[in-house]
C-alpha cells in the first residue's frame, strides 16, 4: 500500500487508520509532518494473542501480563504490537527483531527519558486512551497525545495547573459548556504531546509552557504543534521539532 496522500497542515492532523496489511511510505523528511496512525481497539483485527505476545520482548511481556483487567491486557497487546509492526515496517525489520531503548533523560542523566529505536534515526511516539491508539514516526523528536474528553469537574480540578493563559482562556467558558471541555482536552494533549516530545514529560510544570486552550496551538520556539483529527468525544495533538 502506498503512502498517504495526505500530509496534515500545521493546523490539523490527518492520522491514517490502521488496518491489516497497511504499509508506511518513505518517512517524512526532517522538519516535515510525521506520519499519524490511528487504530480503534475493539475494531482493529489483531493477530492471535500467542502470535501478536510472540512478538513482543520479555519486558514487555512482563509489563503486559501484570496488568489486572483483561481489557488492559488487550489494550497494550494491540497497541505494542502494532507498534512494533510499524516500526519495523519503516525499518525494514521483522517486528520482532526491533530493539526499543530510553533516550536519557533531559533533567536528569538517567536513561529514562524519551523512548527511542537506537541507531535508527527514526523517532516515534505512541498514545492511547480507551478504545483508541494513535502512533507518530518522524525523522525528529515527536510526541502524540490522545485523550477522552473530560468532565466539567475534571477541568475544574486540573485547569488550575495550567499556564495562567490557558487558565483565563477557559475560565472565559461556562463550566458546563461542551466547549469548554473541548477546549480543555485541546490544551491538554497540545501540552502532553509537546512533553512527550521533549522527553520530560510531566516532570516538568504544566504552567511553564503556553500551548493554548484556543482554537489554534500557540508557539513554542523550534516545535510545531498540531491538533490531531479524533473520533467525537476524543481530542488530539501532535508535536515536532521543526
């Protein structure tokens, strides 16, 4: 299969859906988009579980099997090998065979911090919330978000949390108001995805960066920052060095 026609605009991310059989194109140059993917848990037709658990390594075996709920189980399965499916699709490797590791980290010098495909040049992130997973390969740091849509009480308890702008940008909505957890989930995952992309993740303070709760990202110098296209009652973001 050839690759997507569609690259998303700096504005609005396009992911493409994966299905059985879909195969990346040549990866996106330096500073370009990423690729998105995007597949729904419960309709992706993934391979037996003896097959799809063969291919993943021992920690991720061990990381699988000690989640409780059987639905978390499958959750990661999925997504894990689906993951390596693509990325050894991109490397011309069998899924198997790829070696994931930890870049270090940018606060401190252990080696915790973005994951990574050594010695590849290819850098990747993964997403999932609920039924639906979202990946991005890129030829630059990238990191993707997705998040279900949260409730009016839940934006009240973490909006607080937020850069003092993205704050009055939501308090300007009303608490019950769908706009205003739209909003939320935007800012979020604008500032997730940037996180991930960074490497730091949440270790950092959430009211540090703007991203904005509007609707376009705001700037944040050598990123770019794109919401994503997601299912209703889902937001998305994307992040990328430029």
């Amino acid at each position: 299969m050839s690759a997507p026609e569609h690259r998303a605009s700096a504005s609005l991310a396009e992911p493409r859906p994966l299905t059985p059989g879909a195969l990346p194109g040549p990866l996106p140059a330096p500073g370009a988009v990423p690729d998105l993917w995007s597949l729904r848990i419960l309709a992706y037709d993934a391979p037996d579980a003896p097959d799809a658990l063969a291919l993943l390594d021992p920690a991720e075996r061990r990381r699988h099997s000690a989640f409780r709920r059987a639905e978390d189980r499958v959750r990661y399965l999925v997504a894990h090998a689906a993951l390596r499916g693509l990325a050894g699709a991109y490397l011309r490797q069998e899924p198997a065979s790829v070696r994931f590791g930890r870049e270090d980290c940018p606060l401190c010098p252990e080696p915790h911090g973005r994951p990574s495909l050594p010695g590849s040049g290819l850098h990747f992130s993964l997403s999932h919330s609920a039924d639906l997973v979202m990946f991005a390969f890129g030829a630059t740091p990238v990191g993707v978000d997705v998040e279900i849509l949260p409730s009016p009480s839940q934006v009240d308890e973490v909006a607080q949390v937020l850069h003092p702008r993205e704050q009055r940008e939501l308090a300007a909505l009303q608490g019950d108001d769908p706009a205003r957890a739209a909003a939320f989930g935007r800012c979020w995952c604008r500032k997730e995805a940037y996180l991930k992309g960074t490497g730091t993740g949440l270790a950092v303070p959430l009211g540090d960066t703007y991203v904005g709760a509007g609707e376009r990202p705001g700037d944040v110098p050598g990123w770019r920052i794109a919401d994503v296209r997601a299912p209703e009652g889902y937001a998305a973001a994307l992040a990328y060095v430029t």
